[in-house]
C-alpha cells in the first residue's frame, strides 16, 4: 500500500497540471491560440533547452547505453509492425487505419515520459532520458510519415531526402548535436548562459503539460469511439506489458527498465494529431486517441509504476 501511495504521489501532479491546463481553458484563461503558441514554444525553445543542458552537463560515456538504445528501437519497429498487421483487416478505411497505427505505437516520451521520469527519478537524472528521446524522434517520425502515406497511396508518396532533412532540422536532434562537444569533452557553460538556459528549461515540462490540457475537447469523443479503445489498449496495456517484460528477459533493471517501460507507456503524442490533420487522415479519430490514451494513462502508468517497484525492479 505504501508504495502504491509513493507512485501515485509522482504519478499524480504531471496528470493534476494537464488537468488544470483542460480547466483553465474552460474557465477563458487561455485559448486555442495560447495551446498553439505555447507548443511551438516549446517544441523549438524551452524543450530543446532542456535536452540540451541535461546532456551538456552530464558525461557521456555516463548516459550512453547502446543496449537501452537498441531495445527501444526494435520494440517500437516491432509494435509498429504488429499494429500495422492487425489493422489491415480490422481497420476498413485508410484514413482511419493510417491514424490507427500511429496513435497505437507513437508515445508523448518528450513531454509526459520526461515529466515522468523527473518526478521518479529526480531532475538531474535525465540526461540518459534526454538522450534516448533524441535517438526516438527520427525513428517515430520516420515510421509516422510512412504509415501517413503508404495506407493512402496518395500521388505525394514517401519522399526519403526530406524526412531526412525534417529530421535533421528538428530543433531537438539540434539540441542533442550541438550537447554533445560540451559532454564529451567537459566544457562548462559561461554563468550567464547556464542561468539562461536553465530558466528555458524549467518552462518546458509544466507549459507542455498545460497546452495538453487545453487541448484536449470531450465533445466528439463518441466518434471513432470502438477504434479509440483498441487503440488505447494497444498503446497503455498490451506495449508495455510485452515490452518491460522482454526488457526484463533482457537484463534491464533499475533506472532502466523504468525509462524502458514509460516510453511504452505513455500516452498518444500530439504530434500524431497535427501529422494526420497535415497529411487528410482522420484527424477527429487521431484526437479521440489522444484524449483517451492521455486520460487512462494515469491508472496504467500508475498500475504499471506500483507492479515494478513493488517488485523492486525499479
């Protein structure tokens, strides 16, 4: 019972913030503009701030684990592939079904899975966290763009060189890339800029997790609704369990198994939303996905959080 208290405690306020930014958008005190500007913000400032000085004050043979890296990039080919299998003939239409696929495998790890990890973990323990966001981005919006386009077989079909120049122009990969001289070879940052970076870097998790919020609308929840609960059971229950279980077949304990298992579990990105709404998919679909995963995500992560500490596996 207590460490069910304990994880419901770190679980809890990352959740109550997201819930305040749904309140405060009800109340009038903010507005869809206010949720679109403050995700650009942080998505291209306050974010890539905090990856940044994560990584450049913390030593990189430290943060480094090829392991880590090579798991969460075939578990999350492999979830790709299995809910891309199943939704061929259970998913009817295509636009329903390319959004199907990238709301059941693609996780909000940078905003929900950060949060996360710093109320478990502690603040300065997530470099290794930051690092392996940075590995994640390319391969989640690589495997996004396809399952977008191939399922439609639109005239644009996949084009390599510019999701490979999006990728590479993504201010976060920036941010690791330009962390990595500082960590490597142990270069302190000027005070000035060390405050000010670290200033950018506390808006992130609290000013993303309140545009959540106010993003999220109940009112057309009941369309798609069947959809969204598969999708949802894929991405909270059946990834994860599978996954943090191969995980531990694998040898992974401690910190890493809690980082393995929360970037399984987190709910649907946002971005999957914008992607299928930019590219003619079902975007009402892709935000029903998104509301549902972000709202059960708090028992299943909380669940999933209590199981592994009650086992001491975290």
């Amino acid at each position: 019972m207590q460490n069910l208290i304990i994880v419901a405690g770190l679980v809890a306020p990352v959740f109550l913030i997201v819930a305040l930014g749904y309140f405060l958008k009800k109340l009038g005190m903010i507005n869809d503009n206010f949720v679109k500007l403050s995700s650009r913000i942080v998505f291209s400032v306050s974010l890539p701030a905090l990856i940044f000085i994560e990584i450049a004050k913390t030593d990189l043979t430290r943060i480094l684990n090829l392991e880590l890296i090579g798991f969460a990039y075939i578990g999350t080919i492999i979830t790709f592939l299995f809910v891309w299998l199943i939704s061929i003939p259970s998913v009817r239409t295509a636009t329903d079904r390319t959004v199907f696929i990238q709301g059941s495998f693609r996780g909000n790890f940078a905003v929900i899975g950060l949060a996360l990890i710093a109320n478990v973990y502690g603040v300065d323990n997530l470099g290794k966290a930051s690092l392996l966001l940075a590995f994640t981005i390319p391969l989640y919006n690589t495997l996004s763009v396809i399952a977008l386009t191939v399922p439609l077989r639109k005239e644009r079909q996949l084009n390599i060189g510019y999701t490979i120049f999006e990728i590479i122009r993504n201010p976060l990969i920036l941010a690791v890339i330009f962390s990595l001289p500082f960590s490597y070879f142990k270069i302190g940052l000027p005070f000035i800029a060390e405050r000010t970076i670290n200033y950018l870097a506390a808006l992130a998790l609290p000013l993303a997790l309140l545009g959540i919020g106010g993003f999220m609308n109940f009112k057309e929840i009941k369309k798609g609704f069947k959809l969204s609960v598969y999708s949802s059971v894929l991405k909270l229950i059946f990834f994860p369990l599978v996954m943090t279980y191969g995980a531990y077949l694998f040898g992974f304990r401690g910190y890493d198994l809690g980082i393995l298992f929360i970037l399984f579990a987190c709910p649907t990105a946002i971005a999957s939303f914008i992607m299928a709404e930019a590219m003619g998919s079902n975007s009402k679909l892709a935000a029903n996905i998104l509301l549902m995963t972000t709202l059960a995500s708090l028992i299943t992560i909380t669940a999933g959080l209590f199981i592994l500490k009650q086992y001491n596996l975290i």
